[in-house]
C-alpha cells in the first residue's frame, strides 16, 4: 500500500539496512509549490467554466451524491463540490441505497471499501435496475492495481479513480459524466419526442422506457390511466417517477402519456378508424379535448393531418 501510494505522488522509496543491527526505509514525496492567486479566489479558474456550462441555478443543478465512510473525505469532497452542484451524502453502501431509490441524483460518487456494502456492489444494483441504471457511477479507492480497476469496471462503473486523487480530474470527470447524460437525453429525444405524426414506430433501446410503454398500452383505452398507476405497477412514487423521466427525457409522465395516446391514436386513424372512434380506443375523455391535444403537438388538427395523406 505504501508503494503503490508512494508512486501515486510520484515519489520514492529506499532502503538502508545494516544486518544484525538497524533497517530503515526512506520515503520522499516531492512538493509542489501553490499559486497565492489560486487561494485567495477559493475557485479553481479551470473549473469555473465547465461547472458554469451544466447549469448555474442552484434550483436545476445536477445532483450529486457522496458514498464514504471516512467523515472527513466526505465533507472534503461534499464542500468542494457545492459551488457547482447540489449535493447529499450517505456513509455506506446500505444507507445510500435507499436514499438514491428516493432521490435519483445524477452522478454517484463512492468508495469502494466500506462496511456493511461496498461500492461495488452499490454499483451493480444500480446498474443492474431500471429505475437508476441512468445514474453516472464513479468508484474512489485506494487499490491501484489492474485487477481492482477490471472489477470496478465490470460492475459497470462509468468511471474509476484511485486515491489519493486530484481534485481537478475528479470534477473534470464529474463534468465530462454529465455532459455523456446530456447527450444520451437528447438523443432519446429525437426518437421519441417528435413535433409531427408519425406512421412509424420509434426504436426505442432504453429498458425502462420499453417495460413502462409496454405498461402504459396495456391500459391505453382506459381514461383513468394517469401517474399513479404507473407509479403501481413500477414501484417507484410519484416524484421519483417523474424525476426517472425528467432525466431520461426532460419531460414528465403525464406528458409521456398523453403523447404515447397521440402516437398510438394517429396509428388507428392511419389504419382507417375514424377520428371520435381513435381518440376513445386510446383513452382520451373526449373527440374535442383529442383534437385540442393533437393541435398542441403537431400543430394541425386531426381532420388537417388526415386530408394531407389523402
């Protein structure tokens, strides 16, 4: 462990020993000289920008979350990190389950030995459920070795830091972890999200989305069907549904319904139903309130959209 810290900070080791007498060993890191400027600010000119890029209301800034059962790293960390983030902390793997199940952050940031649960098996149950495989993972230990890393990674950490780190990598990580997010949502978007009927079904690749679909029309002619059903039947409350969607998609779930029931009502009236007929088989109270949604979406009325494809 020596060593492999000794190295970390690029220093060295020797020995000296005399047998039969003494033995001693020498360690020497080198120092780096620090730039007064740097610490009378008290934020890192380097980083500023990147924080700034993500979000700069405090209400819509990403949330963080801090795994580690050493007090004092956690605050360390946790401080350094509110000026661009919001953030909450858990001291094991067991207690931080709960809470990410509740709060859904955007990127964890934990260590890997701790007691009760480690931070590999808190990454495979978040990878491994639908409700928070969206999450951003990055493992922290003091295991530099191959075979640590391989572990880590195969768990399905998006990220993988040794200790002692550098602050800097670490929110550069953090930054470039949400700008990966930010990319994926858009991306989910483009497929799902669109401003025009459309007679083609979307190729959708995300787990959670095709088991939520696939509850939503199995219940797409029921009016009734709203939040919280949904909420039922995957297990989750209303808000952290809403905040699974709002990170997926940027949308909430009544509004993945009503579009969901639009998409699937243009496919009847495609396949020949009539207007009044297509907005009851998908679940809407009424042709008008239909046709008003319909408008709002695509920008044309039912009848409009029809007489085009004639």
């Amino acid at each position: 462990l020596v060593k492999e810290l000794t190295q970390l900070m690029n220093g060295a080791i020797t020995l000296e020993s005399t047998p039969g007498s003494s033995t001693r060993f020498i360690v020497e890191i080198p120092l780096e000289k620090v730039e007064t400027q740097q610490l009378s600010t008290g934020i890192k000119p380097a980083l500023a920008e990147p924080g700034k890029q993500i979000r700069t209301d405090n209400d819509e800034a990403p949330l963080l979350m801090i795994v580690e059962d050493n007090d004092e790293l956690r605050s360390f960390i946790t401080e350094s990190m509110q000026q661009y983030y919001r953030v909450i902390e858990a001291a094991d793997g067991l207690k931080a389950w709960d809470i990410i199940l509740d709060e859904l952050p955007d990127v964890i940031i934990s260590d890997v030995m701790m007691p009760g649960q480690d931070g590999f098996d808190l990454c495979h149950l978040c990878k491994n459920d639908n409700r928070t495989a969206h999450i951003g993972f990055i493992l922290l230990t003091s295991k530099s070795s191959h075979e640590s890393m391989l572990q880590g990674l195969k768990t399905g950490a998006d990220d993988y830091i040794t200790k002692p780190f550098n602050q800097n990598e670490l929110e550069l990580r953090i930054v470039n972890l949400l700008q990966l997010q930010q990319k994926t949502r858009q991306h989910l978007q483009e497929q799902i999200i669109v401003t025009k009927p459309q007679n083609t079904e979307p190729v959708i690749s995300d787990s959670f989305l095709i088991q939520l679909y696939k509850e939503i029309d199995a219940k797409i002619d029921d009016a009734e069907l709203g939040v919280d059903y949904l909420c039922k039947v995957m297990a989750m409350s209303r808000s952290t549904l809403n905040r699974k969607l709002k990170a997926l998609l940027d949308i909430s779930t009544n509004d993945l319904i009503r579009q969901y029931r639009l998409k699937s009502a243009t496919a009847l009236m495609l396949g020949g139903q009539d207007i009044t007929t297509a907005a009851y088989s998908v679940g809407f109270s009424s042709p008008s309130y239909f046709s008003q949604c319909f408008k709002e979406q695509y920008g044309v009325t039912p009848s409009e959209y029809l007489s085009k494809q004639k």
